[in-house]
C-alpha cells in the first residue's frame, strides 16, 4: 500500500501535481510550504528537492521512499498508474498527445515563469510573456478540430496546460484571439478534480 505525500506552495506547478492526485482520487496529505517566507530553502526541503523547487510528491511503500519532483514527471507517473485512460493507446496519437504534454511544461511553463519574476524589467517581461503567449495560442491551434487538444476526448495534455492557462486567464482575455482558450478554459472548470485542487494549490494573476 503506497502513501502520498504533496509537498506544494501555490503554484502552477504545484497545482498542476494536484489535479494528477485529485483525478486518480488518492487518499493523500497534503503539506503547504511558504515560497515567499523561503521555506523552499530550508534544510528540511532541500533534502526532498536539492534544486529547492516546489512540488515534491513523497511516495512511501513498504520500506521504500522516494521524493519525486517535477510536476510533469509527477502527472504522468500517476495518470500512467492510476487513469491510463487518460493517455492515447495508439503510439502516433500519444506521440502527438506527449507533445501537447512537454510543451507545457518546458517552453510555456518556463517563459511563464520567467515573465514573472523578470515583472521589475517591463522590457524583457513583455517580451518573454509574448513569446510564451505565441506558444500557446500555436499549442491550442488543434482546438479547432475538436474541443480538446488531442480531439473530443480530455487527455493529460489539457490537464498540463490548465495551470498556465488558468493562471492567466485574465491576460487571455483582454487578447481578441484566444476565445477558443478560453471556451476551453470554461469546459476544464467544470472538472470536479480541477474544483479541488484550485481550492489549495490555485494560483491567479
């Protein structure tokens, strides 16, 4: 019997380790960390996460436990575990599926994140916002042949790309061509383990 641990802080990352446990419907605890009081440097932390990043995901079974980061590695550990359904079994579908996947967290995730906390250099902020901005809009381009990014079916492609898009909802519209996003963004609220996790780990600008 496996135990589960979320180490987070209010983020998109973390919410988005939160939608994976809340989607496979796991009994875990939940343990919230403080990123502007620093807790994320604490020693205790940092032997979970050395790179001092949030969210950790401790898994105990049996005499065994490992400290899992990255909320990518995190989503599909547990969607491969527990709801495969939601993963294309057709290998060109789930190759395209993947590619939906990496691009929100390594391209979105970062240029989001990185316009951020650049947000005292208006200059370099804007354009690494745009730039992250051009990525999505060409990532939900495929929302145009169906309601989700990989056709009529929800896959842990829209569930990556939640977070991001939730955290900027506000950004999105204000944007005359990202209705579609935001059709989309509403369809993804209404998922009950999206509703629980934006209790704890959500996070607006």
């Amino acid at each position: 019997m496996r135990d589960y641990t979320l180490v987070y802080a209010r983020s998109g990352n973390s919410l988005r380790a939160a939608i994976a446990l809340e989607l496979c419907q796991l009994n875990f605890k939940r343990c919230e960390i403080s990123v502007s009081d620093g807790d994320q440097k604490s020693s205790s932390f940092l032997k979970l996460n050395p790179a001092g990043y949030v969210p950790v995901l401790i898994i105990k079974d049996n005499n065994t436990e490992i400290a899992l980061s990255q909320s990518g590695a995190i989503m599909d550990f547990l969607l491969s575990e527990y709801r495969s359904d939601l993963i294309p079994t057709n290998t060109i579908e789930r190759a395209k599926c993947y590619s939906h996947f990496y691009a929100s967290i390594s391209d979105i995730a970062i240029q989001n994140a990185l316009a951020r906390y650049l947000h005292h250099h208006e200059e370099s902020s804007n354009f690494i916002f745009q730039r992250m901005l051009n990525v999505l809009l060409a990532e939900f381009s495929s929302l145009q042949s169906g309601e989700y990014l990989c056709g009529d079916k929800v896959s842990i492609a829209d569930y990556a790309h939640f977070p991001i898009v939730y955290m900027r909802e506000d950004q999105l519209r204000e944007m005359s061509d990202a209705q579609h996003i935001l059709d989309w963004l509403n369809r993804m609220k209404e998922d009950p383990a999206i509703i629980r996790s934006i209790e704890y780990a959500g996070i607006q600008l």
